[in-house]
C-alpha cells in the first residue's frame, strides 16, 4: 500500500489524522505505518454506532451440566474414547498467550511470569507439563498452537526455545499471531501509540479460530487430521490439556463443543456460567447475572446457574469452519489506552478514556448446535492467575499447586 492508497482508506474511515506525523518519520516508520493501515479494520469502529443494542439477549433458561457423579460413572468408557482420539492424533491444543503480565508487576508476556518459590516455574512450564501427562500417557504427541499478540510474539517464541519447550517437541508446536482490532476514543477517532503506530488491542478470546485460519495454521491442523481443538487460556496452570476423559464425553455425547465448568464458590462470584439463550447454548457473563437468576433453582432445588466456565474448550473444527465465515458480535470495552497528545506526547491515562473492540468465545459458543458443560473438581483444575495477590492470583495459585503436590 502507498501514500495515496493509505490515504484515500484512512480518509474513507474518517482516520486520516493517523497520518500527520508522516512527512517527519523515517522511511522505516513509514513503511511500518503504510503496512498497518493496510493491515488495519477500521469498520469495527462503526459498531459504536449501534452500541445501545449490544446487551440485548435472548431468553436465558438453564443448560444442565455433565456433573461429576454421572462423569465418573461412564469415567473408563470416556477416557478411553478421548485417549484413543489422542492417540490418532485427532486432538489439537490451543493455548490462547496473547496477554502481558501487566497486573502481575511485569512488562513481559504472562506466560513467563515466575510462579517458583524455591526454584523457576514459569507459567507456560506448568501447563506444558500438564499437557505432557497426555503425551506420555497415549505415547502420542498432541500438535500445540500458540496463540500471541503483536506485543509479544517475539519474547514468546524467544523464551519457548530458549527453554527448549519445556520437553516439548518443537515440530509439535506452532505458532499464530492474534489479529488485532484498533482502539478510538470517546468520538470513534483512533490513537496513535507513536507516530508511526495505531493503537491496537487483540479482538478477544473470540477471535482465536479467525486467527488461526488466516495465518494457514488451520488448513495446516485439518491437513494433518486434527478434528477437535482443545482451546485454553494462559493463566490457569492447574488446568487438563487434551484431557481423555473430558475429549471422550464430548465424542460419546456427539456435541459440538465441551465447556469444562467449575461449581462457583459463591453466587456472585465473577465467573461466567453456561445456559440456553433462546434454546441454544450460550454464557452469562457475571456482571448480567441478575438476582433472579443468581437465586433460581433447576428441577432438583439446586442453583440453576450454578457452573462456571473456566476458558477450557474442546470444539469440532467441522462446526468451526461452518460458523468461521459469520461476523460474531463486536464487544465495546472501555479501557485506559495509552496515546499522543496533541503535542506527540506520550500520554498514560490514570482512567479509562476510549474503546477497544473484542469479539468473545460466548458468542462462538452461540453459533454451535451444542455445548457439554462438563464439570472438573475446582481445587484440582482451576487456578487461574489474574492479580499479584488476593482472589485468584499468584499467592492463591501457589496454595492450590502445593496441594496437589507441584513442588514451587
């Protein structure tokens, strides 16, 4: 793309002021900004326009879960089904690593934050370790995608081999980068980071599959006969990855799609949870769970709302390819984004001052036929890291990998 083309784009999207440092810059920078704008989706920022519809949903009823009573009673038949899937190699790893370790204290990617107390156990280490239990157990090697950011693919792949993948083969892992979405302020007007550089956010945990395809990595996955993807994120290190059994029930139950779900410890925890939105499968998020549904009851007298999804996924890439092509819903996030002044100076604000646009794995699970939520005992599968201290952070993480004997 040149000048003129950059231009004539920006100009269409009412954006033309991401070009105003142009004529100062190097003709590095400007080839850099010339390659974004091109890169760049402007027509996300349109969706400001109908923000007022956004939170309308549909008739919320529940969606019963697979609990742990009925799971262990079929327990042999699923791990079998799910280890004998693993073993022809028809389940694949997604681990979604796109994030900073911002609320840890950190500027590098979260995964290679330090979790050790007497030696280093980093993040990515624990779940490689987690998904290695598999490899050895079905003497085959699970193909891992690495989801990272523009932010930080480059100290994610760095740190991987400098580890040598923990033990993990490196012709088995491959990695894809998030496509990104711009962020604008309060008028739809986008930032600049620098002068040669918009401001730009990953699109969400909904965005991993688009991502995976337009990079070739999914052609590459369906090419090699992966058929389900186990999508999971970078903060939970206690986490199963290509779980038999989880893999098998979902088979055995010919669903589209498995959610591993936790019992929240309380009803107002901030934890989505699975249900039915007109019928088909959905996730409340926790801030529109209402009183009403936080107090209903299913048919035994138990909280009907009562599973929460812990970003742990197994989805048919069948389903994926059908629904791929379909725009899922924009979501409007205010967030603090850093930006030049008028001056070109960089400015960090102290309070949110724009938007940034997602696109959610709720919405993905929206568009499947079925989704099997599929309960995990919490203190065994479920430490996510999220603060520095307090509720789910590294001090609580450190506890619940003590207790299931991980030496830090």
């Amino acid at each position: 793309m040149d000048y003129k083309q950059a231009l004539e784009k920006l100009t269409a999207a009412g954006q033309e002021h991401a070009m105003q440092y142009y004529e100062e810059l190097t003709k590095e920078q400007q080839e850099l900004l010339l390659a974004q704008i091109d890169a760049t989706d402007f027509s996300v920022i349109s969706s400001l326009k109908d923000r007022k519809e956004e939170n309308v949903r549909g008739m919320i009823t529940p969606l019963a879960a697979m609990q742990r009573a009925q799971i262990c009673e079929r327990e042999e038949e699923f791990h079998a089904i799910g280890l004998d899937a693993v073993k022809k190699g028809k389940v694949g790893a997604v681990l979604l690593a796109g994030g900073m370790g911002t609320r840890l204290g950190s500027d590098n990617p979260k995964g290679m934050y330090n979790i050790g107390l007497t030696k280093e156990v980093y993040i990515f280490q624990r779940l490689i370790e987690n998904l290695m239990d598999v490899v050895k157990e079905a003497d085959a090697w699970v193909p891992l995608y690495v989801m990272t950011s523009d932010k930080n693919h480059e100290a994610t792949v760095g740190f991987l081999r400098e580890h040598d993948f923990f033990g993990y083969r490196e012709e088995y892992v491959t990695f894809f980068m998030q496509e990104m979405a711009p962020a604008c302020d309060y008028q739809g007007k986008v930032y600049l980071e620098e002068k040669w550089k918009i401001s730009t956010s990953p699109n969400g945990n909904g965005g991993w599959y688009s991502s995976m395809y337009k990079w070739g990595v999914a052609k590459k996955a369906m090419e090699d006969g992966v058929e389900w993807l186990n999508v999971f994120a970078v903060d939970n290190v206690l986490q199963r990855i290509a779980d038999p059994c989880f893999v098998g029930a979902v088979i055995s139950n010919q669903c589209a799609a498995g959610a591993k779900v936790v019992r929240k410890c309380a009803p107002d925890e901030k934890i989505g949870v699975m249900c039915l939105e007109d019928g088909r499968p959905s996730i409340v998020e926790y801030y529109e769970l209402t009183e009403e549904l936080m107090n209903a009851k299913d048919e035994n007298g138990d909280p009907a709302y009562y599973f929460g999804v812990i970003l742990n996924y197994l989805f048919r890439v069948a389903d994926l390819e059908k629904i791929r092509e379909k725009n899922l819903p924009l979501h409007i996030v205010e967030k603090k984004i850093p930006y030049l002044d008028a001056e070109g100076r960089k400015v960090k604000p102290e309070a949110p001052n724009g938007y940034k646009f997602e696109q959610l794995v709720l919405d993905m699970i929206y568009e499947l036929d079925s989704c099997l939520p599929f309960e995990v005992v919490r203190n065994k599968e479920f430490a996510p890291i999220k603060n520095a201290t307090g509720i789910d952070s590294v001090e609580s993480a450190r506890e619940l990998c003590k207790e299931n004997g991980i030496e830090l």
